[in-house]
C-alpha cells in the first residue's frame, strides 16, 4: 500500500477545512443571518487561498524553523555558552559606563587623551569651566555645594 506524499497530504487538509468551513458557515447563516453566514464563508476560503498562493508553505516552512531553533537553543550546551557571554559582555558593558559616570579608572592626569574626533588634546585634565556671572542667584546654591564636595575630597 503506498503512503500519501507531504503535498497531498495538505492538500487534503486544506480541503477537509475549507468543507468545514462551509458547513459552519451554512448553519451561521441559518441561525444568525446573512452577515454571520457571509464571514464564515470568507473564513472558508482562507485555507485554499494559502494553499494555492503557496503562503500556507512559508507558514509551516516557518514554523519548522521555528521549532527547530527552539529545540537546539533548549538542548545545546554550545546555544547556552553563546547566551552566557552575551550576558557576560552586557554586564561590562555596564560595568564600564558605571565606571566612566563616576571617574573610576579613567586615564592618569597627565596622559594624552583623544577626543571624539581622534586629535589627541594634550594632558589628561579636564577642561577649565568659564566663570560664572556675578550676581546670579545660583551661583550661592552652587558655591556651597562645591564647598561640601571639597569638605569630603571628592573635587
């Protein structure tokens, strides 16, 4: 007895739900009216426009890749190792920019440094801060709050 390749074998099935399909449509229509009847006939015709446009092969070409995926990435000590370092690499990706936001291994003073165009710009201190206008009312607020980080030696 010989066995039913994979193309008919879907055919069929595409056929079995589009006869379904209408059956349900034709007991909607009678129950619920027209409007009930005439989408579940639109739904009928769905499986045999996939069929026939060969969309119905992407989606289960897909959903074989998918699950394909999905079972090596499970069971795969090597997949695992790969997810570890990605992990490992973002963690020093933060780590660093931690690092930068609070001055923490940064160049020795006195080493050049390279500024976002790639010159060097000289020595390794930062630039001079223009002065501020007398007279303005912050300049209290900001004086005495680099009073206290100079108490503590964090300036």
């Amino acid at each position: 007895m010989g066995s039913i390749d994979d193309n008919t074998w879907l055919l069929l099935n595409v056929a079995v739900l589009t006869v379904l399909g209408l059956v349900v449509s034709g007991l909607l229509w009678h129950s619920r009216g027209a409007a009930s009847g005439v989408r579940g006939l639109a739904w009928s015709l769905v499986p045999g426009a996939a069929y026939l446009t060969g969309t119905l092969d992407l989606l289960v070409d897909v959903g074989s890749a998918v699950s394909t995926w999905a079972v090596q990435f499970v069971f795969s000590p090597v997949v695992w190792l790969g997810v570890v370092l990605a992990g490992g690499s973002a963690a020093l990706f933060v780590a660093s920019s931690l690092m930068r936001r609070r001055g923490v291994g940064a160049a020795p003073a006195g080493t050049a440094r390279v500024d976002r165009k790639g010159l060097a710009t000289g020595t390794g201190a930062p630039p001079a801060q223009a002065p501020r206008p007398a007279g303005d009312p912050a300049d209290d607020d900001l004086d005495d709050i680099e009073a206290i980080l100079r108490k503590h030696g964090i300036t």
